[in-house]
C-alpha cells in the first residue's frame, strides 16, 4: 500500500496557511488547532516515509516551530494573558521542497518500526508490583520459555491486559517482559492503526499479527489499547468497525491456533473499551500506584550517584509520604525540576568567587556562586566560567519541595475509584 508523500506534506502546508491565516487575525484556539494537524501530518511523513535526510532534519526544524507557538497560544490562552502577536509569520510559512522526497511504503516503514531489539529492561528495573510480575511470570515468561510445561489443559492464557495510571509504568513493565524471555517484542501505539494515512487498516492489522506468528516465540504488545475505543476516535463508523472486526479476529486465531505468541496490551481506560475487546483479554492486571516504600525506592533510582544532593534517609521518606497518587512518571517530573533548581542559579548569577574544591579529583579551585557583597566576589556570569571548574550546587530537600508544590499528581481521586471498581467488577 504506498502513500503520497507529496500529498501528505502537502496538506501539512495547507494547515499552516490556515493557521497562520487565523494567527494574524487573532483567532487564537484556530491557528492552534491548525498548527497541530499540520504537525501531526509532518511526523508521519518524517516517521513512515524514505526521504533525504537533509528534508527530515528541515521538516523536523518546522514542527519545532509549530509546536512551539501552539503550547505559546495556549499557554497564554490558559493564563489569559496577552498572546504575543509580534510573530514572524513569514518565517511559519517556510515551505518544504518536494523534490527530496523518495517513493515510500506507509505500512511496510510502520512494521519496521514495531520489533524492539535493544531492550535492556529487566525485572529488576521495575520497581515493586510484586502481583502483577508474579501473574505475568505464569501467563507469559514460563509458558514462553518453557512451552512443554504448558500443553492441553495447562495451557496459559495468550491475552493480558495491563491498566492503570497515565505514567505508571505499563510499557517498561510490557518491555521487561521480553527481556526476561529473551524473544522478540512487537511493539505498536493503537492510535497508529486508526491513522488517517492507512487507506487498508485492517490489512495491516493482519500483517503485523502475522509478524508476530512468524517471530514466535513472540510478543505483540499494543500499547494505550483505549484508542480502539468508539469514544476516543474521530474514525467513521465503517472504518472503525473493520479494524475492531479484524482486530478480534487476530486475537482469537492466537487463542484458537498452537502459538507461541503472546499479546499485551495497555489502557488506562478500561471500563471505556468496547465489550468485545475486554473479554478477549483473559488477564486483566491492575498496575496500581506506587507505594511508600516502592517511592522511597524510585525516588533514590533517579537520584544514583550520578547526582550531587543532601538529602537525607528521613527526608526521602517525608518525600514518599507527600508524593501519595503520584505515578513513577509525576515523581520523574518532580526529580528533574528539582534538579533544575541549581542550574538555573547559575545560569541567573551574577556573582562568583573561586574556592578550593572539595573532591579530590578536578582542578584545585571550582567557581561557586556567591553574593555581591563578598569579599571575593567576582562579576562574571556563568558563560565566562569553564565548566570543568564550575561548582554545581547540590539539590537540596528545599529544592524537592519546591519541585513538589509546582507538581501535582496526573491521577485524580475518580480516577482511582474507577480502576478500583473495575477491578472488583473483573477480578
């Protein structure tokens, strides 16, 4: 099934006519709108389309562009402060030479893309979820690397389900599996399947399942499942019904057939998933959100010894304690702002005055920040300081507390009283 490569980025400049169009005439939620469905056609064209790597790396400078006005208008949108209306539109405008594309093969480039070979993720790496390794052991590693064992009536379940929180950790969890059994892993967003680029989707649907047959042992994992759902998609009725029709089918020609391939697949959504597709998975397993002792211990992972702090034991667990509802990904967020905080004051300081270093590897004296009134003090800022003789400040619990306030959890209190009462009513 090839694809018009021309077409497509042609349609990407189109919305960004409109969207400046809209840009210049102030009709803000517009020109946004606009300026991400041109985004959205240009990744798919840099992603699943052969072209010259100088047109990839020009197109990808554009998108930077786009995507950066669209967060500018509704950041300031949200804020409901003034939208700086100064824009060099000419510059948004900057068309893509069409000559550098080469002929291109949507669906042939998107299966290439889905096998994962480098995957260095154990079990190990994953923190906690002590239940939900113990029910993927059975279902999925033993029956993969010891198939003998599971036979007629013993034979595990093909289909798992995993759902949870936004950011925590289904993929790398999904992704630890394959490491463990040492075969190969397929892996696909769902939202790729409904691509507006796909004229066949069920077609595809059918190829990359056979992919999997022809790689087993195998696993074939779906990730953010909930985009086959008739609620989170623009697709019609008819295309929409093809690809869950055919969807079921692969499903069921795993169950029914002497496989060796195992689907996985990730929602976070599970009660909006279509019926039909529900009951395909035999094991559902709820992710849930970390506990205490499971922060303390991602909290320290992030924080190796690749990062200068002060914080202490019992200020790791004070962390934990103030971090309830936070997913691994929320903790990530709070981790990399609080170690923001030392950058940006050195990238704001004015003042610095050179002290003995206190490691005993690196040059003898470091640069420190310090006030304008010290006696050593130096007026220069941080581009007129070598890096090797730059004194980083430590992160501080100040600092994480500060990340924190900034920070709130992505997982709201409905949300947990959903999965819980999904989980009571698919246990």
């Amino acid at each position: 099934m090839n694809i018009d490569l021309t077409n497509i980025i042609e349609k990407g400049e189109q919305y960004i006519v409109q969207a400046v169009f809209q840009d210049e005439a102030h009709n803000y939620e517009l020109a946004r709108q606009a300026y991400m469905a041109a985004v959205d056609y240009f990744i798919h064209a840099t992603k699943y389309g052969t072209m010259k790597e100088e047109l990839k790396q020009h197109i990808h400078v554009n998108v930077e562009k786009y995507m950066k006005r669209a967060e500018e208008i509704k950041r300031m949108m949200e804020n409901e402060t003034l939208i700086d209306d100064t824009m060099d539109y000419a510059n948004l405008k900057d068309k893509i030479n069409n000559q550098d594309i080469e002929e291109s093969t949507y669906d042939e480039n998107l299966i290439q893309n889905t096998i994962v070979t480098d995957s260095k993720v154990t079990f190990d790496d994953v923190i906690g979820l002590a239940f939900a390794k113990t029910v993927l052991l059975e279902t999925v590693i033993l029956p993969a690397k010891y198939p003998k064992l599971f036979q007629d009536k013993c034979k595990s379940s093909t289909s798992v389900l995993l759902y949870g929180s936004v950011g925590i950790g289904k993929t790398y969890l999904a992704t630890s599996i394959a490491n463990e059994c040492k075969i190969k892993f397929i892996s696909l967003n769902a939202w790729e399947l409904q691509s507006k680029f796909i004229a066949e989707p069920e077609k595809l649907i059918r190829k990359i399942f056979e992919l999997a047959h022809q790689q087993q042992p195998s696993i074939l994992f779906i990730d953010d499942i909930d985009s086959l759902s008739k609620q989170n998609t623009d697709t019609d009725d008819d295309r929409f019904q093809r690809i869950k029709t055919e969807f079921l089918i692969q499903i069921e020609n795993i169950e029914k057939g002497n496989t060796n391939t195992f689907l996985i697949a990730t929602s976070t959504k599970p009660f909006e998933l279509d019926a039909t597709i529900q009951r395909k998975f035999e094991k559902r397993i709820y992710i849930p959100l970390p506990d205490i002792n499971e922060r303390v211990a991602m909290l320290k992972k992030i924080f190796d010894s690749n990062i200068n702090h002060t914080i202490n034991e019992n200020e790791w667990i004070e962390l934990a304690e103030k971090t309830e509802n936070y997913s691994p990904a929320d903790i990530t967020v709070i981790c990399h702002e609080a170690v923001m905080a030392p950058i940006r004051q050195l990238v704001s300081a004015t003042h610095f005055k050179q002290t003995a270093n206190p490691e005993s590897n690196g040059p003898p004296q470091l640069w420190f920040i310090c006030s304008s009134d010290d006696a050593d003090a130096k007026v220069i800022n941080l581009n007129a300081v070598k890096s090797n003789e730059l004194y980083i400040p430590p992160v501080t619990m100040s600092d994480m507390l500060t990340a924190l306030d900034k920070v709130k959890p992505t997982t709201t209190q409905n949300d947990l009283i959903e999965y819980q009462q999904f989980s009571k009513d698919n246990s």
